[in-house]
C-alpha cells in the first residue's frame, strides 16, 4: 500500500514536471497568437491577452495590406520550395553514393561536409554577397536560393547518410546477384528503405529555409527578400509603429503555417532530427 | 573482398558527383574568397580596390577590445545555452521516459514547437512579451512574488542573460529529443538491476545511465554548441548586439564591420576566425566519437 502510493506520488511529480515545461514551451506562442487578436495590445499585460477581451481581427488585415504580406509570401515559399527540391535531388544520391566510397575517402568526405554543417552562416553570406555583384545575381531570388543550398546540402547529406546506413546489405548483395544494375540498386532497393528518410528531410528543409533570415539580410536586395524581413522591416516602418497587436499578428502569419506543419509531420521531424545521434 | 566487389559495382562516385561539384562551387569557393578577402583590405562598395595586407587584419582584430569582447560574449552565450539545454533537456527526457507516463509522442509533439519556431519570430516574441520590463510575463511574475525585475534587454548587465536563456528555449526541444530516444534504449533490467544492487536515484542516473547514454549527449551538445556559437538572428532581433556591446556575438560584429563599417577585409576575418574555431570542433567531435566506438564495440 505504501509503496503504492510513493509510486503514485512520483507519477503525479512527473507529471508535475512535464506540464510545467509544456507552459514554459507554449506560452511565448500562445501570448503572441492572444495579442494578434487583441486590440490595444501594447498596454496591457500580455497574461491578460489570453483572455481575449478585446478580441478583433483587424490586426491581420492591417498585416496583410500595409505589411505587403503576400510579396514577401510569394518568394519565401519560391525559395523554400525550390531549396526543397533541389536539396532532395542533389542529396540524396550523394549520401547514398557516400556509403559506397572506400573508408578512407569515404573519411575524408564526411570530415568536410561535417565542417560544412557547423559552419557559421555568416562566413557565407559575406564573400556570395560580392560573388552575387559579380555575377549579377545580387538582390535576386535564384542568389538567396544558392545561399540556402549551401547551407541545406551538407545538413542534408549528413542527415541521409545515417538512414542509408541502416539498408541491409544483404538485400543489396541478393538484387546485385540477380543482375540488378547500380542505377537500379539505387532507385528500386535503397530507396525505398530510406523513405521516411525522405519526408523528414524535405520537410526539415522547408522548415530551415522558411525561417532563415541572416542571408536575406545580407543578399535579398529588395526585391527578393522573404517573410522574416519582410516583419522587421515592418516592424520598423510607420504604419506598425508600437502596435504591437499588429506586428503579432504579422509574426503569427509567419509561424502558425510551421507551426500547423510541425503538429502534422511531427513523427517525420522526429525521425529526421534523431538521424544523426547514432553515427558520427 | 566481397565487400570491394559491392563497393566498385554500385558506382558510388557517379552518385556522390553531381553533390561534391555543387559543394565546391556554393560552399568551398566562397569559403576561400573569405579567406582571401580575410587577407585584404576591401570595402563594401568599392570590391575593385583591394591591397593584399597579409595577416594584418588578423593582428588588428585581436588587438580590438570590441573583438576581443566578442569572443568573450560569444563564448560565455555559446557555454550558456549547451549546459542549460543539456539539464533541462535532460531533466524533461528523463521525466518523460517514465513507465507510466501516457501520451509520451504527443508530449514530445508539443515540447517541439519552440525548435521550430522561426528565430526572429522567437527573438520579436520574448522582446516584445515576455522580457519587456513594465508588463512583460517574467516581470508580471516576478512582480507577483514582491520582486522588480531589471530592465532585462536594455540593462547590459543583465540582456546577455536574457538572450542566451531565449536562444536556450528554442533550442531544449533538440536535447529533449535526442535525450529521450537514447533513454528508451536502457532496457528495463538495467535500472532494476541498479535498484537490486541498492542504487539510489541520483547513482543510477550517474552510474547507469549516463554512461549508456554518453554518445548521445556528446552528439547533442555538439549540434548545440555549434548552433549557439553561429546565433545571429535571434540577437540581432532581440537586442541588436547592444546595450552597448553586450550582446555583440562574432557574427552580429562581423556583420556590423561589414555593412555598417563597409570594412569587409575586417568582417571577413572575423567570420573565416569562426569558421575555424568550427573546424576545429568537428575534427575533434570526430576524434572524440571514434574513441567512443571503440570503447563501447
């Protein structure tokens, strides 16, 4: 009976404990989502948004029209879209190809494309900005989706390379022995396998280049630049002022489509972000 | 051999090409332009003139105080948010590992949401609603236990604090992740065998589990580490390097060199310095991993 209820007791703490993070995790979201359909946002305490006393949706509108919402809409998901496929295509063979190269090159390959991973973005984004001059793509959507690329290829590869190491290879060796050629052994076999592979990885993709901003900044110009300058630019513009209801609801408009994306594919992004724990 | 045989008919190259060729032109040749750029003294504006100044850009930046505090703040909000995202992460995967704990996936779906939320979105948030001195929530909470809190992100003795914590939010769900799925690979007998042999809580935690775990919470940190050491967005949005320079990361100051200072030789050096203290780091996370291996095969 007593160890019964020391169990319980320890249930109900771990419960205690998790409920507790879950607020820590939710309330930044969830007062951003309260204050874009709240009016008068700036003067009241954010805990008292929840309430939703004042509830209006003329906040979104005001985001729509005087934000110039969809122009920055329209080429966050060209360029996120495009580094999606691209990045898939791309990757995926190389990471596959990866696991077939002799160890020692096969070593060398993975210590580079690791030091790619980690690198900070910044040292990109100042030598492609004078690149871009160059090459007249400065200011340009198809300059920030190279930029993307550079940064989604070496994340992509490492992430693949993991889910092509678990392809049995004795269902490769049984195809080979039945005369399957190496394009088939790639495209019928090893494919398959790796599929949720697949969906995690575009899907993580789209996330990172949806929320990138550093390159934008450096290389959007101003016809190409995405969503999240599109909301600091309004932020610092006069029609946004300190209504901070309106730059709420802007910033929901940009993260409740990740958001909703997460909740449904969020077994793929668990998939895809636990790939690279096992292997180095 | 056989394994040879497999290697040479499956054509690995063909595959890895048209990926590597992709590489050397968008990541390793700009690369190189920083690191000759580095070498240089060029403005932004003006990329036509450029004099060759060897490593003088190099023993400038780290004769400059404000670099030098860069390094500083950039480690110390590096260091910040790796120990506070391993604990909490740690901590909230162990609690969740927990035999009867129900709805675990949904859980985790939920604990996921500050990852992906966009930075700056996380940065304009916590500014905005939660850090805000007069009606922010840490403040209101504060203020509910009898404390006033600081002026959190224009005080300079307390903004590096509230951005590393910021960034540290975002990125928990990560170690949580990873945590967690390395715990649900302890098989049950372990801890019942800790139990058997007396252990206590914190023992098996220290004894047990850790060690078993010990390549994930390497992997973890290191992506962390790594992430944290790059930030620029969510401070840029939150503070924009200041009060002062108290928050000025390497990569806010080498954007600033850059554009505001139009000294792109300077702003190069400061991001090729980074780029390899990164290096630097996977050559030894590689080490430290093969090590592991060994140990543990």
């Amino acid at each position: 009976m007593n160890d019964r209820n020391k169990a319980n007791a320890k249930l109900a703490g771990q419960y205690f404990g998790l409920t507790l993070w879950l607020i820590i995790s939710l309330l930044p979201p969830v007062i951003l989502l309260a204050a874009a359909f709240n009016e008068t946002a700036m003067f009241r305490s954010p805990l008292a948004l929840l309430t939703l006393r004042d509830f209006t949706l003329n906040n979104f509108s005001v985001a729509f029209n005087a934000g110039d919402f969809w122009f920055y809409f329209r080429n966050s998901v060209i360029i996120a879209v495009a580094s999606v496929i691209i990045s898939v295509a791309v990757c995926v063979p190389m990471a596959y190809g990866l696991n077939k190269l002799r160890p020692k090159i096969r070593g060398a390959l993975s210590f580079a494309i690791l030091a790619m991973r980690f690198l900070p973005h910044v040292v990109l984004a100042l030598p492609l900005f004078l690149i871009f001059v160059d090459l007249g793509l400065s200011g340009s959507r198809t300059g920030l989706l190279f930029a993307h690329l550079a940064i989604h290829i070496p994340f992509a590869v490492w992430m693949m390379v993991g889910f092509f190491e678990n392809v049995p290879k004795e269902m490769e060796e049984a195809a080979i022995v039945d005369g399957c050629g190496p394009w088939k052994l790639f495209w019928s076999i090893s494919l398959p396998v790796v599929r949720p592979g697949l969906n995690a990885l575009a899907i993580l993709i789209f996330i990172m280049s949806w929320n990138e901003y550093l390159f934008a900044l450096f290389l959007a110009g101003s016809d190409a630049q995405p969503l999240t300058v599109g909301i600091t630019r309004f932020m610092g513009g006069v029609e946004a002022g300190a209504q901070y209801g309106v730059i709420a609801a802007y910033a929901s408009l940009i993260v409740l489509p990740v958001i909703i994306f997460a909740l449904l594919a969020n077994r793929y992004i668990v998939t895809g972000m636990t790939a690279g724990a096992v292997k180095g | 051999m056989q394994n040879n045989l497999l290697n040479r008919y499956t054509r690995g190259w063909y595959f890895v090409l048209p990926g590597l060729i992709v590489m050397l032109l968008i990541v390793a040749f700009p690369l190189g332009i920083a690191a000759r750029f580095s070498l240089h003294d060029v403005f932004l504006y003006d990329f036509s003139n450029q004099w060759f100044v060897g490593l003088d850009n190099y023993a400038r930046a780290w004769t400059d105080p404000l670099f030098i505090n860069s390094v500083k703040v950039t480690l110390l909000f590096t260091l910040a948010n790796t120990l506070g995202c391993l604990i909490v992460g740690l901590l909230v995967a162990f609690l969740l590992s927990g035999k009867r704990i129900r709805f675990k996936a949904g859980w985790m779906a939920l604990f996921l949401l500050p990852f992906v939320m966009t930075p700056v979105i996380v940065g304009i948030t916590w500014r905005l609603f939660m850090w805000e001195p007069d009606f922010g929530v840490i403040n209101q909470l504060l203020g509910f236990f009898g404390l006033t809190g600081p002026y959190w992100l224009t005080d300079s003795s307390t903004a590096l604090f509230a951005t590393a914590l910021t960034n540290a939010w975002h990125l928990t769900p990560m170690a949580i992740l990873v945590l967690y799925a390395a715990l649900t690979t302890i098989p049950d007998d372990m801890y019942e065998a800790a139990k058997v042999d007396g252990a206590g809580a914190f023992q098996t935690l220290w004894h047990v589990v850790l060690p078993m775990i010990r390549a994930h919470i390497l992997f973890v940190s290191i992506i962390i580490m790594t992430s944290a050491f790059r930030e620029f967005d969510m401070v840029y949005t939150m503070t924009g390097g200041g009060p002062g320079r108290s928050t000025t990361v390497m990569s806010v100051l080498a954007y600033n060199r850059g554009i505001a200072n139009q000294d792109m030789g300077m702003a190069n050096t400061i991001a090729f310095t980074m780029f390899m203290i990164m290096a630097v780091v996977a050559w030894l996370y590689i080490k430290v991993y093969k090590v592991n291996k060994e140990a543990s095969a």
